[in-house]
C-alpha cells in the first residue's frame, strides 16, 4: 500500500499524544483525516511501528474512533474536565491488548531478553496507544499536558522543559511565527506613533 508523501509532527513527548495529534491541516484546504488506511500507515511508519496491512484496512474504524476518544481525553484533561465515561471505556478496552512484546532468548552462554519483531495486530497496536496514555493519564505529568497557545493550532504537548513554560507545539512551527507577526505589529506600530 501507497503511503503518503507528508511529514507527521512528532512533538507530544508522548506516542499517545503523537497520535491524537495526528489529524492536521495540511495546506488549506487539504486535509490529512487519518480516515485512509494509508494515511494512517504513514503515521505509524513514521512513528517506527509496524502493524498488519490487512488488519488495517479491515479495522481502520476503530483507530479512527480511538484517536478521537484519545483527543477527548486529552482535551478534558487541559481544560481541567472530567473526561467522558465512554472516552475512559474505550481507552479500558483496549488496555489489556498491550503486551510489552518481548521474548527471552539465550545468546552466547546468557539469556537476553529481545524486542519480538513482527507487526501489530490493529488491537495490539491500540493496546499499546492505551498504555502509552493511561501511564500518561496516572502520572504527575498529566499536569503538563497543554495546547499551543497558537490560536489556529490544534496541537497538545506533554511540557518537558525545566521552566515547565513551554507554550508552543514547537518553536519552528508556531513560535517562531507568532514572534514575527509580534515583531511586524510592533514595528507598524512604532512607524505610525
């Protein structure tokens, strides 16, 4: 299957995060949905995973419905909400998919214990997602979730700097535009007084 030709941002200091932010605007009016199996193969290729084609493209409606249970929870949990029971029932379900997908081998006289290298299952794949957020959503650093403080974004972030300030989903792609247009009003501004 064709993959799309687009960069996904990954700037959440989260996979579960990444992944809710995975629906953007492109270039307007062009959409990435991530309601195409192919656009969400392009994802989860570019987040290093692997998952069965088939499995995809036969389940591509629960991913849909899971991401958007995930951009709720996220969202409740910035605004200082109580999440939605459904949204919490459909992390639960996946929940017990995850597996740490490791297998122990013995390698030269010693055991070793090794990543199992083979593509998710759709479940599995959402298995992990789930685990990925609710470690999230059970620690201390669900406090330090936020949206870009650009208006016209809709990207969330786990802040990880030292300040715990970060305002921007990055500074190359909201920050740094927000101080030009800052910059250009104030120089207009200046020019007219």
């Amino acid at each position: 299957m064709k993959t799309l030709d687009f960069t996904f941002q990954f700037l959440g200091n989260n996979t579960a995060v990444d992944f809710a932010n995975s629906q953007v605007l492109v270039r307007s009016p062009f959409f990435v949905s991530m309601e195409a199996t192919n656009e969400v193969l392009t994802w989860i290729e570019q987040a290093g995973l692997t998952v069965d084609v088939a499995d995809l493209d036969a389940n591509l409606h629960k991913v849909t419905e899971f991401r958007n249970g995930l951009k709720a929870i996220f969202a409740a949990c910035i605004d200082e909400q109580e999440p939605k029971p459904k949204h919490i029932a459909l992390l639960n379900r996946y929940l017990p998919a995850y597996s740490q997908r490791k297998e122990v081998k013995f390698n030269q006289g010693q055991f070793v214990l090794d990543e199992v290298q083979h593509p998710f299952s759709v479940d599995e794949f959402l298995g992990f997602l789930a685990h990925e957020a609710a470690t999230l959503l059970a620690s201390p650093q669900v406090l330090k979730l936020k949206r870009c403080s650009n208006e016209k974004c809709i990207l969330i972030y786990v802040d990880k700097s030292k300040s715990g300030r970060r305002r921007w989903c990055s500074m190359e792609i909201c920050g740094n535009r927000a101080k030009a247009a800052n910059h250009y009003h104030n120089s207009k501004q200046a020019k007219a007084g």
